[in-house]
C-alpha cells in the first residue's frame, strides 16, 4: 500500500521546518522528502539528508528529463524542487511522505497527489513577528530578509490553496494542531 502525502508549506520563518522535525519524531510512519536545490548548503546542511545540493547545470538537466515533480526558480538562479524518485522511494516501502516546501511548490503538489495528499499551511501570526523571526535565525543577509518580507504578501496569498491553514504563535499549539491533522487524514 502506497503511504499518504502531507505538505507542509509557509513564508520562509513562519515555522514549518520546526514543525515538521516534530512530527517526523511522531508516531505516523513519516519520511522526510529531501528537496533538491541549487543554492549552496548553509551552516552543518548535509547532502541527501537536508538537501540534495546540486549544481545549477545539474538542476537544469533534471527539469529537461523531466525528473521533478515539481520545481520553480525562488530566486533568481536559486532552483529548489522535488524529485519524483524521492516520492516513488518513499512510498514504495509504505510510509507516508511529509513535505517542506515553498507555496507554490504544495500547491503543485497537492495539485498532483489530490486526494493522497493532505496540504497545510503554516502562517506566522503577524507579519512583525516573521520580521523578528528571520532576523534571529542570524543566517540571511539585511538584502535576503527584505526579499523574504517582500515576498510574503505573495505567498500568503496561496493560503487559501490548502486544505488546513496553522497560525504558529505559540509552537506547543502548532505542535498539537498538527499532530491532530495528520491522525484524522490518516484515519481517512
């Protein structure tokens, strides 16, 4: 039996990589669907567990043999995308797939999968408190946080997309409104 899809989507600081550490740790038979991207890894980002880190000529051959199931340039010459292989490894052995991607990846995901695949989107409670988020991580440049924020308006405009949207204001409440989401979709 093929396992379930859940696709975990946000603005970039709103949670959902938390999120979804969590509930791998959960009992709900979860594998991780490690992305690809082009972008170079950051910090202790290891390849093929994080990440599968290519090369932007890699990434392109990929999207010409048709290998993604769906992939989209975030930023200019910045690719990330889900490789069809990861989805078929995963499910194959019966366990279901859990997901962190960008919006309108889950959107295209969730597009693909219907009914398989449970979408949930996770939103930061004010748009201050993602500011203060992304500035706290201590990664991104001043330039790359005022393209997060600017890009926020536009992801949080896919909300609606989804079949659950979280507001992660106090974690511990995220942390159960998930976990109460993927038992009655796997329930189903």
């Amino acid at each position: 039996m093929s396992g379930k899809l859940f696709i975990f989507s946000a603005p970039s600081g709103s949670g959902k990589t938390t999120i979804v550490r969590h509930l791998l740790g959960q009992d709900f038979k979860l594998e991780f669907s490690v992305s690809a991207t082009s972008r170079a890894s950051r910090g202790n980002e290891v390849h093929g567990k994080d990440y599968y880190f290519l090369s932007t000529e890699e990434f392109k051959q990929k999207i010409e043999n048709d290998e993604f199931l769906e992939w989209e340039e975030v930023y200019e010459g910045c690719f990330y995308g889900t490789l069809k292989s990861e989805i078929e490894r995963i499910r194959n052995k019966g366990n279901n797939v859990i997901f962190d991607v960008d919006v309108v990846g889950g959107v295209n995901i969730k597009k693909y999968y219907k009914d398989d695949a449970l979408a949930v989107f996770i939103q930061p409670p004010s748009i201050e408190e993602l500011e203060k988020r992304l500035r706290g991580r201590n990664t991104d440049s001043e330039e790359v946080i005022a393209e997060r924020m600017k890009k926020f308006q536009f992801e949080l405009g896919f909300a609606d997309q989804f079949d659950k949207v979280i507001i992660n204001d106090k974690l511990e409440d995220a942390f159960q409104e998930a976990e109460n989401t993927l038992s009655e979709f796997i329930k189903k």
